[in-house]
C-alpha cells in the first residue's frame, strides 16, 4: 500500500496565500495614515488666490466624508453623528446664576449631520485655523447628577438631561503644530477654543428633586426654558467643553491619519515654519 507524504514547504506556501487572500479581501489591518490622498477630498494652495474658499469647500467635504464613514475614524471614535462623549465634570462656584456641581455620562451629541462649513481659514503665520460653523439645531441627550443652585433654585437631583440648541453659530479656533512622519506634514492639534452663539435652548431635567415633588420639577423646567439665556449661562461652561473635546478629538484623529500636505498642497514642514531643530 503506496504512503502519502505532506510537503511542508507546500503547506506552508499555501496558507501564506490563504491569509494574503483573507487580508486583501477583508481588510483585516487599518492603515496608521494615508499615503495617497482620499478621494473625497480637495486640496488647496495656500499662497495661491481664491484660497479661503477652496478651503472652505475642503473642510466641508470633509465634514461630508465624516458623516458618511471614515472607516479608520469610525474604529477608533464610533460615529460622528451621534457623537458618544465621555464623562464630563462640571464645577462652578460663585457665580451670580449659578453655584453648581454636576456630572454628565453616557452623553451622546447629535446634529453634526447637518454641519455647515460657512468659512474656513488658515494663518500662514502659524497655520492655525479659524472656522465658522453652522448648526440648524444641536441635541446633547445624557444622565446627570447635580448638586447646587440655578438662578437661586437649589437643585439636588439625578437623572436625564437634554438640552436642545437651535441656529446655532460657532466660531472655532484651532491652535496646530506641524511635524514630519514618513515623508509627509501632519498637523498635531494642540488646542480648540470654540465660541457659541444660538437663538435658542430648550431643556429638560427629570427627577429634579429626586422624585420628591413633579409638579415643582414640571413649573422649575418652565421657567429655566422661559428664562433659558440665563440657563444657558449658568451650564455655558459645560456646554462649551463638551463641544469643544469632541471637535478635538475628531479633529486629532483625522489629522494623525491624513498627511496636511493633502489639504494644503504647499504647506511648509516644520523645519521651514519654525526653523532648525523642529522636528
């Protein structure tokens, strides 16, 4: 009776191909960033006429791009709309609206779908940014516990919170640093300054009062919606550092995966900009 022998060397040839195969077909390791420009983006020249503008329709198709999937973006941050945010702790002491202590989790963002880019420019200074946003309504949805007072309300309670911005206009800056990684310029966001301007908030508080008393938590939620600038003001802090850390996060992601050069075909490294011993 005639013996079967395996060829190891075949063997090993053929589960090379088999994981090849796998790897080409599922797309099994994400890149650590892009060395061929994304098809959905625009590039500009920065030290070419009608610059502001071709960067305004390139942040915006990148909005655009952001909505649809990036998928290196959606492993590592989820969706952008909704937006997931972690914990975020809110203190504020005297202060005439308000002496509070409050902490939000689970808190989701919903409404960058409609992201209106209305301008966007970069310094060449320093090649920081400054961009004007549009939101027709911005939602933050979250669990809460609060300890403190809201226009002389003291408040000692725990449960959902919404807050509902509608015509919202912010004005972000954007503070970078350039460095070099295989070959290309990247930007290292060091800092995200954003100020809001809306027409209108509405919110709403459950278990206000513990569960104490409905109808005062019903008649308190009435007048913080009645009296919502000065609402607004009392939470303005925490509304502000929610926004601001999800934009610098998207932002931090996007711009360690995709090289500068390809938003700014003529941007400097950063040797150029800062001068010898930049790395």
């Amino acid at each position: 009776m005639a013996s079967t022998r395996t060829n190891p060397i075949g063997l090993f040839g053929g589960l090379l191909t088999i994981l090849w195969w796998i790897g080409a077909h599922f797309n099994v390791a994400a890149v650590e960033y892009y060395t061929e420009k994304p098809s959905f983006l625009p590039s500009c020249r920065i030290y070419e006429p009608g610059f502001t503008e071709c960067c305004t329709n390139s942040t915006q198709k990148l909005m655009d791009q952001l909505n649809i999937g990036i998928p290196e973006i959606l492993e590592q941050h989820g969706t952008f709309d909704p937006g997931h945010v972690k914990n975020v702790i809110f203190k504020q002491d005297n202060n005439e609206v308000a002496t509070i202590r409050a902490n939000l989790s689970q808190v989701v963002l919903r409404g960058f779908s409609t992201i209106k880019i209305k301008e966007s420019r970069v310094s060449k200074k320093d090649f920081s940014w400054q961009t004007k946003i549009y939101l027709p309504k911005l939602r933050l949805d979250a669990k809460y516990k609060m300890l403190g007072r809201i226009l002389l309300i003291p408040l000692n309670g725990s449960g959902n919170i919404f807050l509902e911005i509608e015509d919202l206009n912010m004005l972000v800056l954007t503070k970078t640093q350039l460095y070099e990684k295989g070959g290309f310029t990247f930007y290292n966001i060091t800092g995200v300054q954003a100020k809001l301007n809306m027409s209108r908030i509405r919110s709403h508080l459950d278990n206000l009062f513990n569960g104490k008393s409905p109808e005062v938590e019903s008649s308190t939620n009435q007048f913080f919606n009645d009296n919502w600038r000065d609402f607004y003001d009392a939470l303005k802090p925490l509304v502000i550092d929610t926004v601001e850390s999800t934009l610098k996060n998207v932002m931090s992601l996007v711009f360690n995966l995709i090289p500068a050069n390809f938003f700014i075909e003529d941007i400097p490294t950063s040797q150029q900009l800062y001068g010898k011993g930049a790395q």
